[in-house]
C-alpha cells in the first residue's frame, strides 16, 4: 500500500517482449516518447534556422517602416512648428539631444522656454535604438549643437536632418521656400 508505479517497469517489460519476439505491434504502442519525436526534429529544425536567417530582412524592412513613419512625423512637427512661429508672431527652436527632441519659444522679455501647452510640439523619445545624429543649417554643421529656429517673419533656412539606427540613415530636410519633407532612402 502507498506504493506508486511509474512507467519504466511498462518500458522495461516492452523491451522484453521485443527480445522475446512477442512485441505488440507500433501501430498499438507508439513507443518510447522522445524518440518517436526525432522524425519531427528535423523540419522543425529546419524552419527555426529559416526563421532566424531571415530575421535580419524582417529587423531591416521594420526599420525602413518605422524610419520612414519616424521621420515623416518629424517632418510634420517641424513644419507645424514653423508655421507657428509664423502666425504666432514668436520665434521657435527646436532642439535633440540624439533619442530625443524637444520644442522651445522665445518669450517677450527673450528667454526660451520648453512648450508644454501644444501636444504637436510636445518632447519626444524616438523608438529604441534610434537617435537624431546630426544638423546641418545651409549646408554646414549647426554651430549651436542640434537646434534650429524658425523665425516669426518667415524666413527659412536650408537644413537637415539625419534620423540614424545603426548603420540606416534618414533625413528629412527644409529648404530656403520653408518647404519640409522627409528625403526616404532609394530602397535598393
């Protein structure tokens, strides 16, 4: 009493009845569990290395799609940030900082201050593993690390920037008639 049982003795007597030739069929027993599981193996095998080769296209075309939307977002709030400055009658800067950027004003008395009030110029952290790696205004670097105004006259200057993720790069540039668009990667 109290006594459990386990599979093994069945095993065990199964192997004896093979040795004796008095084995019940395979179709009635399937076997060992485990090794009726090898035939398997092999195509799932085969799929998980399929998957995992192709997983450097699938990270690379997530990346252009997320790029693409990223920096067309970018695109939009730096337009919508210069036309504010235009209707709003005070200058406007926005500054990165690599993951993130940020929208500041220029208040009466000079200083800037971070906008808070308006979502569309709200700070923002980009996705992981991208960053806003460089500014050039009218072709040069921006003197002032990564910060670029728009001016409440209206008056634009020629700049880029360059939306990185590892060795990917997207710009989305303005040019000199305040035109903003994001510049997508030719995709072959």
């Amino acid at each position: 009493t109290g006594v459990q049982t386990c599979a093994l003795p069945i095993y065990i007597g199964e192997i004896e009845q093979e040795l004796m030739g008095q084995a019940p069929s395979r179709a009635a027993n399937p076997g060992v569990p485990g090794i009726d599981f090898l035939p398997h193996l092999i195509p799932m095998t085969r799929g998980i290395l399929a998957a995992t080769s192709m997983y450097p296209l699938f990270e690379n075309a997530l990346w252009h799609e997320s790029g693409r939307t990223m920096a067309e977002h970018l695109a939009e709030v730096l337009d919508f940030a210069a036309y504010r400055a235009q209707v709003g009658g005070k200058a406007i800067a926005w500054t990165a900082d690599g993951p993130g950027y940020r929208f500041w004003r220029r208040g009466d008395d000079g200083t800037w201050a971070e906008i808070r009030d308006e979502d569309q110029l709200a700070a923002r952290i980009l996705p992981q593993g991208m960053s806003i790696s460089a500014l050039r205004i009218e072709g040069t670097a921006a003197p002032r690390g990564m910060r670029l105004e728009f001016a409440p006259g209206g008056a634009a200057l020629a700049f880029s920037v360059l939306v990185s993720m590892g060795m990917e790069h997207i710009s989305v540039a303005g040019s000199p008639v305040g035109e903003i668009r994001a510049l997508l990667p030719d995709p072959r």
